[in-house]
C-alpha cells in the first residue's frame, strides 16, 4: 500500500480473498464506483481521446456525435426514445463510437471481471480496478464551477451520466455507469481530480 498523494493510493493484492475483504470492509458503499482495466500501466483515457491522439487532426466532438445521431435513424425501432446528448453518447458507446465517455460500475466484482476478461499473452503487468468516489469528484467539480463560473468555455470538471433509456441492458445488467471529463486533461493522479486507484498483480495462473 503507497502513502496517500493528491487523494491518489495504490494498493496491491496477491489473492482474491485480499482483494474481496478489502473491498467490503473498506469500500462497500453506494458512493464508490470500479473500472477494471487489463493493465495497470493504461491510462484512464476515453476512446475520443485516444483517437486524437492517432489521427491528423483533431476530432470534432459535435460533429462526431451529429453524423452518428443520423446514421441511427430509423435503425432504432419504431418511435424511439428521444435523447439528450449525454444519452446519445452513451448509446454510441454501445456501438463502439469514440466517445468522451469512461465506462464504469457500481459493482467491484463486475470491474474485476473487465481487468481479467482477456488474457496478457504480450503485455505483461498488472490488472487494475480503479475506485472513484462520487461524492468528492461532485464536491470538487462544483468547487471548479463556482471558481470559473464566468468563464464560457466548458470547466475541467467530472460530471457522472446515468442514461435513462433502456436500449441497453447490458449496461443495465452490470449496474453501469460513464463519467466525462475535459477531453485531453483528465488523469489518474491528477491535481483537480485526485483519484484512488485500487490495483491487483495477477501471478501466471490469472490470480488476482
């Protein structure tokens, strides 16, 4: 276990066993939210991120969504469900669209799940399950707001979407949710949003 830096600490299991005792006597509380991810050395970066990263120029976000709201129409069954932007974006997760979204779950067990789904037949490391807690990423992003409320341009704030639209069940069924952040600013570790990060070192055998 790291000492605590900007709210960030990392802390490394051996066994399932450790991992679920910690998990229910240290985390089990409607406030905290898990992603797993295959290696501890990704970042938590959005696949719209990713994606400007890779490509000649940056992608435009309303655009982006704009042509994929068209090219869901009448593909969505009969009278669909009207949605926001933050629900259009969610369903374009779904899809497999960039997007500025960062998947997570309610459940730790279904973030384990995700860091051990695929196997790590090249990249050797260890899996993560990360841990967010939502009520100091709302307590500080309105702590930004209040500080920059003049300012026109969008703040580096968290904000948490939970899609109402019942199109996907799976998202539903693993008790998901997304978070957006500022694309191309937020980080693990980072000054305005610090995080804990909760990690497991897989040994040969997949064990956490």
């Amino acid at each position: 276990m790291t000492p605590i830096r900007n709210g960030h600490q990392i802390i490394r299991f051996s066994s399932w066993k450790a991992y679920n005792g910690f998990i229910n006597n240290r985390l089990r509380n409607p406030h905290t939210i898990f992603r797993g991810q295959r290696l501890s050395a990704w970042k938590l970066e959005t696949s719209l991120d990713r994606a400007s990263s890779f490509l000649p120029s940056p992608v435009n976000p309303t655009r982006h969504l704009e042509q994929f709201s068209l090219s869901t129409r009448g593909r969505r069954g009969p009278n669909p469900q009207l949605l926001n932007e933050e629900e259009s974006w969610a369903l374009g997760q779904h899809y497999g669209l960039w997007t500025p979204l960062l998947d997570w779950t309610e459940s730790p067990h279904v973030a384990l799940y995700f860091a051990f789904k695929e196997k790590n037949e090249k990249d050797r490391g260890t899996r993560a399950v990360y841990a967010l807690s939502r009520d100091y990423v709302i307590a500080r992003s309105a702590d930004l707001s209040k500080a920059h409320a003049r300012s026109s341009s969008r703040q580096n704030i968290v904000e948490f979407i939970v899609p109402k639209s019942d199109e996907n069940s799976r998202l539903i069924n693993q008790r998901g949710l997304f978070t957006r952040g500022t694309l191309g600013y937020w980080h693990v570790g980072s000054p305005a949003f610090p995080w804990q990060n909760t990690k497991g070192s897989p040994d040969q055998n997949g064990n956490t």
